[in-house]
C-alpha cells in the first residue's frame, strides 16, 4: 500500500490540507496519507528543506512526498518530481530539494509538464495530487515531465569558510518548536574544518566555547536539584540531526524563554565560529 507524505504552510485553520487529502483519497481510497508538517512558516525554503531533509529516510523507500511551499507555477518556479535515495519528492524548483541533493545525487528529476491538461490556481491540489497518485500506481516519472540534470539551489545555504580555516560564517536556518536555533553548520563540516582546535562561537552578544552531545550535559547532578537552577541556561549542542544547534536547557517560550527569544535570534541571522590559536 502507497503512503504518500504531506509538508506545506497550510496551518489548520484553512481547508488547504484537507482538500488534498480529500483528493488523494478520491484517487486513491487505499493509500495512507501521513502528516508531516502544516505549520512550516509561510513560504520557509530552508525550514521547509530542513524538515523533509531530518524526516524523509524514517519512512519505507518508495514513499511518495508532496511539498506544497511557494508552488505557484511561473516562470521562475516550475514544478519537479525528484526520485532520490529510492524516495519520490514532489514540489516546486525553488531550493527545497537542494539540501537533500546536496548528500545524496538524484536518481532521477523531471520537469512536470501535465499542466496543458490541468488548469489549476490550487497546483497541490490538482497537480501534485495527479502526480503523486500516478507514481502510487506504479507509473513512472517521464510520463509526467521531462528528464532535466540539475535543480535550483537555496541561496546562502552552505556556511562561509575564510581562506586560513580560521573562521566559519554560518547562518540560523531553522527554529523548532523550543525555540531552540539551528544553524547551517553540520557536525561533520564543523570538525574537517576545526581540526582539534579550540573554538568560540558569537550569535549576537552571545559567545559559546563548548558544543554538548546532550542538553542535560550542562547540568551538573551533584548539586541537589533544588539547588540548580540550569532551566533557561543557554548552551550549544549537535542535534539530532547533525547540525550546531543553540539551545536553552529545558526552554520554554511562555515561562523561562528560549534561545530565540532571549538572545534575540531569527532565521537568517549569522552565526559566527572562530578557531583560535594553538
């Protein structure tokens, strides 16, 4: 049985997500539907790219995603369907794969090319509903578009490097349901580069020189627990996911803040690592 996988800004309040639900389900009575995310920020590339790029490999190979992010059709934003790592993606070229085909070549990307017979103001629901449902099906992707090589990167999403590997200039990319900020600075970029060396990174006037593997790392649990006081403490971490993550330990918007609401970070805003010397 297909699933097919849904990511959009949407939100709830509207009948968007519904109506493609709706639609798949008229295709397709069997098909399982999951819902990924319908809160991405309106029209959020690299959260968007960073929710699907974290989420993707948890599901069967075959699994057919739809991304409804900025999927007007123009002439600066066509429409794709990707297969990759044994996944089919369906979204617009706009960047949102970029990061997902920056680590993992594509098998195959087509050009959607069914729009002559569709004619749609809704494309998810009319377009990447009749693709999807087509590959559920077992059909394959060029009788949907046409085999292009290459798709749209997300602009300054890969961090700077200066000529003497002395500093890294990455960027907030993403802010989770904590508050919590991640940057675009992978794990394993971090250390090809840092090479042993001792560190210091600046977000604003905030400076860090220790990056955990766990949030309660910070914590020390001699002290009796009264006594503490960690909640709301900010420190940096390598996420889940890989990616250098400023955080507050236990954060909380409404009661002891969060990184991004204490240290006034937003998506977008640098993130600066400095390597000192030996």
């Amino acid at each position: 049985m297909a699933i097919i996988t849904l990511t959009t800004d949407f939100g709830e309040k509207d009948h968007f997500a519904g109506a493609v639900k709706g639609a798949i389900y008229s295709e397709l009575p069997e098909v399982r539907i999951v819902d990924i995310s319908h809160s991405v920020s309106p029209f959020n590339i690299p959260e968007a790219a960073y929710i699907i790029q974290n989420v993707y490999h948890s599901f069967p190979k075959g699994t057919i995603h739809i991304i409804g992010i900025d999927s007007e059709l123009n002439d600066d934003n066509k429409h794709i369907a990707v297969k990759l790592d044994d996944h089919y993606f369906i979204c617009a070229n706009n960047g949102i794969m970029s990061m997902l085909c920056s680590e993992i070549a594509p098998e195959k990307i087509v050009k959607i090319n069914i729009h002559d017979k569709i004619h749609s103001n809704f494309p998810v629901l009319d377009v990447f509903v009749k693709v999807a449902c087509h590959i559920a099906r077992g059909g394959t992707l060029e009788v949907i578009g046409k085999n292009i090589d290459s798709i749209k990167p997300i602009k300054n999403i890969s961090p700077y490097v200066n000529d003497d590997k002395t500093q890294i200039i990455g960027s907030i990319i993403y802010i989770d349901n904590y508050g919590n900020v991640v940057t675009n600075i992978r794990k394993k970029f971090f250390e090809t580069i840092q090479k042993g060396r001792a560190f210091e990174i600046s977000a604003r006037n905030y400076k860090f020189k220790t990056i955990h593997s766990k949030y309660s790392d910070i914590v020390n649990f001699e002290i009796p627990e009264e006594k503490r006081n960690d909640e709301g403490r900010g420190l940096v971490v390598f996420n889940s996911s890989g990616y250098v993550e400023i955080a507050v330990y236990k954060s909380n918007s409404a009661t002891v803040g969060s990184a991004s609401t204490l240290m006034g970070l937003n998506i977008m805003d640098t993130v600066t690592v400095n390597f000192l010397k030996e």
